[in-house]
C-alpha cells in the first residue's frame, strides 16, 4: 500500500526522460530549440481539441437524430454541452497563444513540437 505511489512516479518518470532525451536530440538534429512549454503547451491543445470536437460532436448528433434514440440521458447531453461550452473558449485562446508565438518566433512552426502535435492530431482524427 505505501509501494502504490512508485509506479505512477516512475512512469512520470520515464516520460519525463523520454521529453528530455526528445528535446536535446531535436535540439542537435535541428539546431532549434524546443522547450518543455511547447510540449505541454502542445499536448493541453491536443487534449482540448478532442474534448470539445467530442462535446460538438455529440450536440450535433442529438440536432441531426433522425429519430433513432441511441443514447437519451441528460447526463449525456450535460457532458456535451460542458465540453463544448467550456472547451471552445479555451482551443480558441490556446490557439490565439499558438499564433502569438508563431509571430514571434517564425522557427516555432517548424519545430517538432508542432510538428509532433500536427502529427497527432491528424493520426488522431483519422482513427476516430
């Protein structure tokens, strides 16, 4: 019981080596610098694109249902509009801190972070 706090920290541990080692390789591939705020900057975009495209998504299957009920629950529809009312907002202002840095700094946009992050989304959006 007290061991069950070494695999979580270790796991954190790992993937935190496994950024680390990602960075100072790109780093040296590249020549461009990627930081730690471009990765979890990154990753917490990816996380809102799909919890919001899941909150869109499901209110638009509830306005399109041509009267075939797959799933009638208001926690369903709760779930959705909270994703799609809170999530929106916060891709729009991730997106707009994105641009900002793009402007900012023109190699950003050719960076594997961005690159790593279009890279999942896309695989992403194409399993879905």
């Amino acid at each position: 019981m007290i061991f069950g706090w070494v695999i979580p920290l270790l796991v954190l541990g790992l993937i935190i080596f496994g950024f680390r080692r990602l960075l100072v390789s790109a780093r040296q591939r590249t020549g461009t610098d990627v930081s730690i705020r471009q990765v979890f900057q990154y990753i917490i975009l990816f996380g809102l694109v799909l919890i919001s495209g899941t909150g869109v998504s499901g209110l638009l299957g509830r306005v399109l249902d041509t009267g075939r009920v797959v799933a009638e629950s208001r926690t369903d529809l709760a779930r959705n509009l909270t994703f799609a009312i809170v999530g929106l907002p916060l891709v729009y202002l991730f997106i707009r801190w994105t641009t900002r840095n793009f402007a900012a700094d023109p190699q950003e946009r050719n960076g594997i972070a961005w690159q790593g992050y279009l890279t999942l989304t896309s695989i992403t959006t194409l399993s879905l």
